[in-house]
C-alpha cells in the first residue's frame, strides 16, 4: 500500500515524497482514509509509529477549503509538552508545504506577542498546550466557536500530567458539531471515560496491544548499585557503538550532575529539563539533532516530544517511576523502522518497578550483568597497631617509663615536728544576764514614756489660751485669750 492509496490529493502526496516517505505505517494507513470521512476516532499506538502523520496529512487536506477569521482558530491541537507541539507545528510545515495554511503555535516559555499577533491575523491550526490555551482564553483573546476539528495528543501523558480537567473544560467550549480525534500510547481507564464522553461514536484503531514496546528494540536490565550507576554508565557508553543517546532520569537535579559528571569524562553531552526556560531547551535540542553533542541527558518532560532521527541507545539511567514512561522513554530510538537498543540501570530498589514495567509490558526484559552487582563482602587485614602518641602530663614513652622505674627515687628528708601549740585559756564567764520584766510591767513603762514625751510636747507649744485655775460660780468658764492679759506698764 502506498499513501496515493488512502485518498491523499495530489499536492500532499508531492510533499509527502520530498519528505523521503513512500509506504505508509500501519497507523497512518488505519487512521487516515477515517479522518478524511470525518469520523471521530480513537487510535491506541506505541510511540514511534508514525501517529503525528496520521492526523496531520488528512488534515491538511481537510483544511485546504475555506478561510480562517480573527482570534477565531479552524482546528485545534492539543499537546502536553512544548516539544511535542514545536514536533507538530514542524510536521505541518513540512507536509503543507504546497498548502497556504495557517498555523499558530501557543506554548508556555516564549512571549504572547508573537502568539496574539498570528492569532488576531486568523490561523487555520492551532497547536497549543493546554496552559497557555486557557490562559488566553480567559484573557478573551480566542474564541473557540469556529473550530471543527479537536486533536488530543497523547491522551495518557495528558492524564500523567494533570491536564485532564482542563481538556474537559476546553471541550465545553468548542461547537458540539465537531471531529474529535484521540491519540494515546495505553488507554487507562480516566482516558476510557474522557472519550465516551466528548466522542461520538468513535472508530478505535488498535495497531498493537496497548503500552507494548517496539520489536525493533533490543531491551536490556543491568543491576548496579547505587554507587556504580556512574561508573558503568560510563563502561556502557565506552564499549557501545553509541551513535546517538539520550540518557533519562527522574531528576532534574539529577540531570544537572550526570552532565557535568559526563562532560568531565570528555563526553560531547547535553541536557534538558523542566527548569529550562523555552529557547534554552530548543537550542540544546538542535545541538542534539545536528550532531553537535552526541548525548543527551533529559528528564521524562522531554520523553514524549523528541522526535530525533538515528538515536542508536536509550539508557534509563534511573528506572522510571510510572510503567508507562518506560515505554515511551525507549520508544525514542528505534522510530520509523529503524532498530534501537535500550538499558535500564537497576538497584535492587527497582525491583518493583521493574516488576510493574514487565507486567504492562507482558514481556520479560533480558538481564545483563556487567560484574558490577554488589559483590560479597571481604574481610579487610587488620590494620597494623599504631603507637599512640604520648599525651602531655598523662603518659610517658615505655623507654622513658623502664628508665624512671630503674632509677631509685631520692629519700624524702623527714618533717621537723611541729610545735605544740598552747592551750587556749579558758572563757571567763560572763555574769547572768538579768531577769526581763513582766510584759505588763513593760507596756506600763512604755505608756509613761509615751505620756511624758506628750506632756513636754504640749508645754513646747505657744500658748495661745490661758485656762484659768477656778471659776466663780455664773462667771466665764471658757479659755481667756492671752492679748487680754497683756498689761499696759504705767
């Protein structure tokens, strides 16, 4: 089957043979003679398989007739990382080459101005993240109600990523009347629910069992310890025909220090992780595609939009938390038919991460042991006694010790005898104390002191009534003023 067989016009099929492709992947040959009849449609797909071409290709075509208007988007694509959607917006400039489509990209990290100006001139795709989309459209600066065409791209990383009440909210406002097309790698049950919900009688493509990974990738466990992860992950870069690698871990922090440690082993490395802001991970990114550094050591926020030709290993340098990210983390090499090789370092606290990977998988990953398993513990020599050295005033050097021991110790000159001292004379005793008086003896005497020190007191005072001695009978009884005794010498 080619892609002239799936009802492709002939202008997608001219950029379709410039881009070097000539048959198309079995998901491309499901998916797209579905969407150009405008059915919904829900296709589960390992990575690597071809999907972004399964959508894009129908709807260049689909778009090719009509006009877009201002602020007012004819499709939407909806992606979870800035990667994955810059992957998009490159694959309709690839394939629209022939086509005057107009495309807008809305992610996070970059300025809105650019955006907003694309988006007041009209686009006819608009590939977004969710973020940045809602963003907008509470600010009033997009309106939904002229889009006819939903693509959700990787639905389950989408659910990961805590993006699923968003996608609901961005399906209330879109026209009831629409094609929705979803995509997804596994199909857990919140995304089971997300398409019964918002599609309409979807067509569901399986092209192969969900989360299996790619025959064309040779799987590999390497138990290690936790001290060795470096050094064999440098063992295994040096004997590996290693073209092109990425190298995940769970970290960010953990990304950072590899690097280093990496680029001090003469490694030509990069790195790429969530901290980044936007033009510094696409500009790590094209160092990787061109060939300027060969590794790349990534977090699993790029695990799903690097889409690199020629990636020859992916090595798990820590094993993933979620099952579903070891699929997609390998899926990076071994794309388009090509073979891969991937490895997977384990501690034994993996062990059931490993265990959940196989079960998702349903297949069991081959071990490879390169001797750096713990070995057995060897009893170290006794280390052989040292001599301590001698404290200050505590402890003296055995030489010096036997020769103060031989040497006699002088004899002590006797103490002369003391003087006795004389006996102390006896106390004279002193004589009896005398007897206290009653307590009633005693307050008497303190009344008589109190009344004599009120007597003279009363005396000190100037007299300013003279009180007479006797009184005759009928005459002035009260005090007589002292003027009136005053005398006049004649």
């Amino acid at each position: 089957m080619t892609f002239a067989d799936l009802g492709l016009s002939d202008e997608l099929l001219r950029s379709v043979n410039d881009s070097g492709y000539t048959e198309p992947t079995p998901i491309q040959a499901a998916a797209i003679p579905s969407v150009l009849m405008m059915r919904d449609l829900v296709a589960i797909a390992q990575t690597g398989t071809g999907k972004t071409a399964s959508f894009v290709l129908p709807m260049i075509d689909i778009l090719a007739q009509g006009r877009s208007r201002a602020r007012m988007p004819r499709s939407l694509i909806l992606e979870p990382t800035r990667e994955l959607a810059a992957q998009v917006a490159e694959n309709f400039e690839k394939y629209g080459a022939n086509h005057k489509l107009s495309m807008a990209l809305l992610i996070g990290g970059v300025s809105m101005g650019d955006q907003l100006a694309a988006l007041e001139k009209g686009v006819d795709v608009l590939i977004a993240t969710p973020g940045r989309l809602m963003d907008l459209f509470t600010r009033g600066k997009i309106l939904l109600t002229g889009c006819s065409m939903l693509v959700i791209d990787e639905a389950d990383r989408m659910l990961d990523m805590g993006f699923i009440p968003d996608i609901e909210e961005i399906c209330t406002k879109l026209p009831k009347q629409r094609q929705t097309l979803l995509f997804s790698a596994t199909m857990p049950p919140p995304i089971k629910k997300l398409a019964d919900k918002f599609l309409d009688n979807p067509k569901t493509i399986e092209v192969s069992r969900p989360a299996s990974t790619n025959l064309n990738i040779a799987q590999h466990v390497v138990p290690v310890t936790a001290a060795k992860k470096r050094d064999v992950l440098r063992q295994l870069l040096a004997t590996e025909e290693v073209r092109n690698a990425i190298i995940f871990c769970n970290r960010k922090t953990t990304v950072r220090e590899l690097n280093k440690v990496l680029q001090r082993a003469r490694f030509r490395s990069a790195e790429i992780h969530g901290d980044m802001d936007q033009s510094a991970r696409i500009a790590e990114l094209e160092r990787f595609k061109s060939g300027d550094v060969s590794i790349l050591v990534a977090s699993d926020v790029a695990a799903r939009g690097l889409d690199v030709k020629g990636v020859s290993h992916v090595f798990n340098f820590d094993a993933p938390w979620h099952p579903d990210d070891y699929v997609h983390r390998i899926g990076r090499t071994g794309r388009g038919g090509a073979t891969g090789i991937a490895y997977t370092l384990v501690t034994p606290d993996d062990a059931e991460n490993i265990a959940n990977i196989e079960k998702l998988t349903g297949q069991k990953i081959p071990v490879l042991d390169l001797g750096a398993a713990p070995a057995a513990d060897v009893a170290e020599p006794e280390a052989a006694p040292v001599e301590e050295a001698p404290r200050r005033g505590r402890r003296r050097p055995a030489a010096a010790a036997a020769e103060v021991e031989a040497t006699p110790a002088p004899e002590r000159a006797p103490r002369p005898e003391r003087d006795e001292r004389p006996a102390r004379a006896e106390r004279e005793e002193r004589p009896a104390r005398e007897e206290r008086r009653p307590r009633r003896d005693r307050e008497e005497r303190s009344e008589d002191r109190r009344d004599d020190r009120y007597e003279s007191r009363r005396d000190e005072r100037p007299a300013r009534y003279v009180q007479q001695d006797a009184v005759e009978d009928g005459a002035w009884n009260g005090p007589i003023p002292a003027f009136l005794n005053v005398r006049i010498p004649g």
